[in-house]
C-alpha cells in the first residue's frame, strides 16, 4: 500500500508540474463581460496578515487546496467512515484538475464569479462537489417511487433551511464554506441550499431523474427562504355546487310585456351609470395601487449578487430511462439531432416547481451531477429562459471531464460500412481519461420514524401572503389534525378570516373543516365509511340557527342526500332513485324541543310516465293546522295549467263521516278529460290522510336521527379517537397487545360459559316475565321442557342408531359381494374392496362410540336439570311473589 501511495504522489506531483503552463480545457479565448461581477474594490490600508483573513481570501477566491489536508485524528470523526476525513489517489488527481480548472477560469473571465468546484465537508476536508452527490434509492417508501413532488416535498419538509453566510448583509460575495455530506444532513436535519440541493439531487438521481444541482444567483426572497410576498398555492377552490333550478319550458312561459321607455332616457341613465362606473374603478385602481405599493419588498442593494443552489430537471436527456424526461424512441434521426432539451427548476427549500421565465431566479454559473461538471459558457446577458440545455454542446457548456457522461458522446460513423463499430471498453481504454470517482458520501438511510415525523419536532409553520400554513406529522396532535390554512386580512397576519384544517386517521371518518370567521359557519366534511352515511356538515356556534346535513345518498335505503335542521322546520332532499318519486319534502314545526309538532307538510314528486298527468301527483300540502290538503298534479302535454284540488279533512272523532262535493274544490286544466267521480275522490282523500300518517312518522324518525347525528357530533369533537392501519410498522406492538387483550377478553367469557350449567328451563319461563304465574302454568312449563329435552336426545339417538345401520348392511353386503366374486379380482382390486371395508368399520365404531357418548350425556344433563328445577322455583318465587310448589314427579 505505502508503495501504491508513493507511486500516486509522484503521478500527482508530475502532473502539477506539467499543468503550470497547458491549458487542458476549451475555454474560448474571447473575453465576456458579466452582469455578475463583483463589487468594484476600494482602495485601502494595508491589513495585518492572519489566519482568518486567508481563510476568508481562500473562501472568496474558491481556492483549492493541493496539499491534501486530512483529518484522521480527531477523535470527533471516528464513527465516520474513513472516505469522510481522507482522499484517494483518485479524488486528490480530480482535485488538482479542479484547481488547474479554477486558475484558467479566472484568467479567462476576471469578472466573474468564482466556481463552486471543491467546499469542505463536515470533517473540513475540501471534496469535489459531484462526487458529494450520492444516487440512493429508498424503496422502502413507495410514495416517493416515481414522484418527484412527494420527493422535493420530503426534503423541503424534513430539513430546515438555513441561508448562506452573506445572503442577509452586504457581503454576500463569498462562495459556500461548508458542503456537508447528504447523509450528515440526513441526520442534523437542517442544511443551506447547495447541502438541501446536493440531497434532493441524490434521491432523485436515485429514482432516474435527470436532475443537476445549479449554482447561481437568485432574489433576496428565495435565497433567504421568504414566501410572504408569494401567494399560498395550498389555498382550497371553493367547490360550487350545481344548483338545477326547475324551470318550465319554453312554451309554457308568457311573452315578454313590450317595452315602452323611452330610448332617449336610456341613454341618459347609461351615461349617469358609465360616469358612475369610471369614479367606481377609478378608486379601486387606487386602492390597488396602494395595496401593491404596500405589498412591494424594499429594495435589494444586494440584487444579482446572492449566491443560491437549486435543482434543474432537464427533459430528453441522453441519460435518463424516465419515460416522460427521457427522449422519445419513435422519432426519425433528424428529429432527434434537432430536438432541444427543455428544463424546469425545483426549489429545495420549498419543494416547488418554477419555470425557466421566474424572475426570481437570476443567473447560472455551473451544473453538476454524479458523473460531469459543467460550465455556463452562454453570454451572460442572455435571460435564462432562452439558454440552451443541451450540455454537450461545447460552445454553450464547458465539461471538467472530457466525454462524461458516456451517453452525451457522440457516435462517429465508420468510413466503410462493413467496418465494425468499437465498442465502449475499447472508446474507454483508447482515450484514457479521468472520469468522476465513486461518491465518499456512504449510502443514505432515512427510518420509517423519521419518514413519517417528516418535520423538525413534528411540526411545520410556512408564511405567505396572507396566509399561515401549519403542517403537522402523523399522531402529533390527538385530534388527528394534520394541516391547517389560516387567511388573514392584513399582511401582519391580523383578523384571520378563514380556516382550513385537514384531518386523517379519524374514527369519525373525518377529513376537513373549513372556518368562515366572518359569518361563523363551519363546514366539516367525511370520507364514506360512517354509520349514518355522513357526508358533510354544516353548523354554527349559535344552535339556534340551521343546520345542513349531506349524505352519501347511495349508501342509503332512502336514497336522501340533504337534510336542513332547523328548530322551525325539517327540509329533506331525494335523488331520483325513490320509486315513490318523491326528491323534497319539509315539515314545519311548532312547539318545545321535548314536544314537537307537525304543523304543515310540503312533498314534491317527479313525474311518473306510467300514470295520466292529471292522476299524477306532482305537490302535496298536508295543512294540519287547517284540517287541509292540497294537492297539484303534473302538467300536461301542451298545458299551461295544472290541475288541483284541495279536501278539507273529516273530523276525527267522525270515522265513518260521509263524502260530500263541498269538502273538495280545485281547478280543472283540461275539462274535456275524464274528471274524478265522488268515490274516486273518496279514495283518494282515504289516501291522502294515510300518506299523512305515514309522512308523521317519518317526522319523528327524521327528527330523532337528525338529534342523534348532533349528539354524536358533539361526543366525538369534544373525544375524538384516532384509528391505525394493522400493517402500521410503528404500532404493530400497540395493534397486537390490543388483539392479545380482546382475545384474552374472549376466551375469559368461554370459560366461565363452559364453566356454568346450561338453563334449559329458560326458555320456557320467559313467558312468565310479564306476569304472576299460576302454580299449573309452572307445572305444565317443567313437563314440557324435560318432555321436549327427552325428544331432542332421542331424535339425536335414532339418527345415529340410523347411520349405524346403513354403515352395518353396506359392510355385510361388501363382504357378501367379496365372497361371491373373489376369483374375478386381482390383487389391487381386492386390496382395494379391503380397505373400503376397513373404513366402514372404521366408521361404525367411530357412531357406536357416538351414541354410547350421546347417552351418557344426556342422562348426565338430564340429571343436572331435575336437580335444578327446585332453585329456579326459589327464584320465580322471590321475583314474581308467589307460592309455589315444587313438583316432585319430575325425574319421571
């Protein structure tokens, strides 16, 4: 090894001595100007030389150090692997190109910013930036398989961001000072953005995302992780619901009236009302105006000058197997030359997707993955929007690494068609250059408790305009809330005006709230699963005014879908799946909430093909108050009019009152039908009144559920009970001491049934539970059931004595049919007939020693039942207080 090493530093010192005046890389020689250039230096006194003045001088000029510091014996580093504090032979040769790298940059553009190539890692030992980056693939958590969202949301939620040093004062010129492994920041769990960007690109490269990390410049806002300016992207739509409005058709509807105004007057209230208008949005566009000169961020003096890191996906890339990054295989070769990669950026402090055109995102010094290094060789001044991601192009992008990635090479066509293409060992061993080392980092680990944690301490509070975001780890609070959303009025976030809380694992099945500070309603909705269908719930803090029910109308018998409860009425909503047609009805109500009556009964029915429209119920008014009914058949075809009628109802103490024409009237759409004589008439109103009857119970029944719903409610708000998966890896332990115990619970109450004799009596005493009995009743109720414990056992008997039997003659007649035709087998046939025989005698033993079982049994209980019969007397006289005698007869 020590001869291995000797030979490696005196490859490395040669090559530092050769590098001094080559110039290994294809930087162009012309000279660009850069809107990022630094600060203008002041002249000033001469300074004292120290230790950290050169390591400031280092950090500002991205310095490389060649001298290869390590840092084995620190005794802080020993649980670290030996790759964290030491360089191969390998990572020291990618180091001194790196620093040949930084000094031609800097020859070629002085302006310019100095590159991010090496930054010390945890142990303080300087590591090239691509080999940080460590491709892991966590398959242990399939939501994050083919997701790139859930990806960036996991790093932006599980590590707290912290800014560079320099992005909140004036000196914000200075590179990276520190690059920890994604590992160590796996486990620290905070990071500034080339550390959360280094780890998120690990994972996604894991997954076979094309990503890279950026290093460039973006706004005071980004860089310093402030979203108060940027509009919340959580906010809810609010869901509108499709109100049918029932409106008649066209030719039912009566013309217009004509218009008889005066044009001129029309014009003159037009032009009061465009006056009127302009002054209106005049003062809205002022107050706008205002509001956005209130919302504007102070000036930056630092702007185009904060160095920041994200991630940038570029689509149709060479190396990635992604179906919708990777390019396209059924496109001609032309199409393939011509196609234009196409990028978008992820932010790791937020995990958010932004185009190439947000302008809060400023310039692009270099790219890095895994495998290359790249340089933005593209003039400056060209907006990001319209630069070119295709990195193997040489004039856009400068590689550290000559023909890295393998994929980016370009394939040269043969001179002669029969010559054999090489292949890649033999492309790799004829040009014999460096490629990227295999990553120091060792391999990535998050725990299922970290994972489902997923925030620092559980918990996440995110500030936008207007808006709180809170966010919540799985189990952290016992009600199971998970998310909330406050929007506030003012940018000080004062008087909040509404709140949006998201449930999960709830007993109750519930999923959101949703606050309207303003007007108190609160609005609580639920997955299905719930007992009474519950879908969503409406209420406010005053119980004085209504509530709104809505239900998972398909998972009901009555197919109801909307209730309104109010202390006045019941309102109810169908879907059209009733056969009795009915979709509304509303009871009006008066009285106490202990004693609640109907007053008045409205019921509206759809229209029912099979039936003549004028028999055909479409409205029904039950007016108890005034002894009415009402009721409004369907229209007609080509009616404008319905017909109606109204019955005025007989007394109640008159069951059998006579029918007379002056208890109906109505009106009559089409006198040319076939009209209702009196007994149909009659008939209907006997219907009429039984419908109301019947339409009074489902009152009470509506009204007792609906009570039972808000009693509920209030028990589960006030105790809310949260729920787990039995496949939960973390509650495993919990789920399965509570099945042991319920399992415990149960074979408990086996034992003491076993234990106890069975009460045959019981059943024939449970007709004496409402009244005294007579002592015959008592005598006649023991005789029937020792007769009828005598019946079940003999039944028991005959039947097996019966299988006896049948089990005997199949035996005998096998043997007879054995003894007769025994010649005619063969020896696998009669082994055969021989074990059949085996077996039924098998089985008449197994029934004789059932029925000598069943005997003894049933003596053993009948026994038990004869000696138990004096207690039970005891007990029914100590009940019911009466004398009775104990029959003595009873073992007969």
């Amino acid at each position: 090894m020590s001869h291995v090493r000797e030979m490696s530093n005196m490859l490395i010192g040669s090559v530092l001595s050769s590098l001094g005046n080559l110039k290994l890389f294809g930087f162009e020689e012309k000279k660009r100007e850069s809107i990022f250039t630094e600060p203008e230096e002041v002249e000033t006194p001469p300074e004292p030389i120290t230790t950290e003045k050169l390591k400031e001088v280092n950090a500002k000029s991205g310095m490389i150090y060649t001298c290869f510091p390590e840092a084995r014996n620190k005794p802080e580093f020993y649980h670290l692997p030996d790759s964290y504090f030491t360089l191969s032979p390998k990572e020291k040769l990618v180091l001194v190109f790196a620093e040949n790298f930084r000094r031609q940059y800097k020859e070629l553009f002085p302006k310019r910013r100095p590159l991010v190539l090496a930054v010390e890692n945890e142990c303080h030992v300087q590591k090239f930036v691509s080999t940080t980056i460590r491709p892991t693939t966590f398959i242990e958590f399939p939501e994050l398989i083919d997701n790139w969202q859930a990806c960036a949301s996991f790093v932006a939620d599980h590590i707290v961001y912290e800014a560079l040093e320099g992005s909140t004062n004036i000196v914000s010129t200075i590179l990276p000072t520190r690059l920890h492994s994604p590992d160590m920041v796996l486990r620290s769990r905070k990071g500034n953005s080339f550390e959360m960007a280094t780890l998120l690109c690990s994972i996604l490269i894991g997954f076979g995302f094309p990503a890279m990390v950026v290093s460039g410049y973006a706004t005071r806002e980004v860089t310093t992780n402030d979203q108060r300016r940027v509009k919340c992207p959580y906010i809810p739509e609010d869901k509108v619901e499709d109100v049918v409005e029932e409106e008649l058709d066209a030719k039912y509807k009566l013309k217009d009236p004509p218009f008889l105004k005066s044009r001129f007057l029309i014009q003159c209230e037009q032009k009061e009302a465009d006056v009127q208008n302009e002054v209106i949005a005049e003062k809205l566009r002022e107050e706008q105006l205002k509001l956005e000169e209130l919302e504007r961020p102070e000036i930056d003096p630092e702007l185009g000058f904060r160095i920041h890191s994200w991630i940038v996906m570029i689509k149709n890339s060479p190396w990635c197997f992604k179906p919708e990054f990777a390019t396209p295989q059924n496109i001609d070769e032309e199409e393939l030359e011509n196609a234009e990669p196409k990028a978008f950026f992820i932010e790791p402090s937020t995990g958010f997707m932004h185009d190439l055109t947000d302008i809060n995102y400023l310039g692009i010094e270099s790219i890095w993955n895994h495998q290359n290094y790249y340089v933005n060789l593209q003039y400056p001044n060209t907006p990001i929007h319209e630069m070119k991601w295709d990195v193997s192009d040489n004039q856009k992008w400068e590689h550290f690494l000559p023909g890295e990635p393998f994929e980016l090479r370009k394939e040269k066509k043969p001179d002669d068609e029969d010559e054999d293409q090489p292949t890649e060992n033999q492309i790799l061993a004829i040009e014999k250059h460096l490629d990227m080392p295999f990553s120091w980092v060792d391999m990535l680990h998050i725990s299922a408790v970290d994972f489902e944690e997923r925030y620092f301490n559980g918990e996440k509070k995110e500030h936008y305009k207007y808006v709180v975001y809170e966010k919540f780890a799985p189990y952290k609070n016992e009600d199971g809330l998970m998310k909330r959303l406050t929007i506030f009025k003012t940018l000080e976030y004062e008087n909040p005006l509404h709140i949006y809380e998201w449930y999960e694992n709830r007993e109750d099945f519930m999923k959101t709230i949703q606050r309207n500070c303003c007007t108190t309603e609160i609005i609580e909705e639920f997955d299905k699963g719930r007992v009474d269908c519950l879908k969503t719930f409406v209420h406010y803090p005053d119980e004085t005014r209504e509530v709104v029910l809505k239900f998972f109308s398909k998972s009901r018998f009555d197919c109801m879908r909307q209730a309104a409860f109010h202390s006045t009425y019941i309102a109810e909503f169908y879907d059209e799946r009733r056969r009795d047609l009915i979709y509304y009805r509303k009871f009006f109500i008066n009285g106490s909430s202990s004693a609640r009556n109907v007053e008045k009964i409205i019921e509206k029915y759809s229209r029912n093909e099979n039936k003549d429209a004028y028999h055909d119920v479409a409205i029904r008014h039950f007016n108890r108050s005034e002894n009415e009914i009402f009721v409004q058949f369907h229209y007609d075809e080509d009616a404008i009019t319905a017909t109606t009628k109204t019955f005025i109802k007989p007394p109640r103490s008159e069951k059998e009152a006579k029918f007379s024409e002056n208890s109906v009237r109505g009106y009559v759409a089409n006198p040319w039908e076939s009209q209702m004589n009196n007994l149909e008439m009659f008939y209907l109103l006997q219907d009429l009144m039984k419908c109301e009857e019947k339409s009074v119970d489902c009152f009470h029944a509506r009204d007792t559920e609906i009570k039972e719903i808000l009693e509920a409610r209030k028990e589960q708000i006030a105790n809310p009970l949260l729920k787990f998966s039995i496949f939960d890896p973390l509650r495993n332990d919990s789920a399965r001491k509570m099945r042991l115990q319920r399992f415990e619970q149960m074979k408990t109450r086996e034992m003491l049934a076993k234990s106890q004799q069975a009460d045959f009596l019981a059943p024939y005493l449970v007709r004496f539970e409402d009244k005294k009995p007579q002592d015959n009743e008592i005598e006649i109720a023991i005789h029937d059931c020792l007769k009828d414990f005598k019946k079940n056992y003999e039944e028991m008997i005959n039947e097996l004595q019966h299988r006896y039997d049948e089990s005997t003659a199949e035996l005998n007649s096998l043997k007879r049919f054995l003894h007769r035709y025994m010649d005619q087998f063969s020896i696998q046939e009669y082994d055969k007939f021989i074990q059949e025989g085996e077996n039924i005698e098998r089985y008449r033993k197994m029934i004789q020693q059932r029925i000598n079982a069943v005997k003894e049994e049933s003596s053993r209980k009948f026994g038990n039942l004869v000696d138990s019969i004096p207690g039970r007397l005891e007990q029914i006289k100590k009940n019911q207080g009466v004398s009775v005698s104990i029959v003595d007869n009873c073992d007969d």
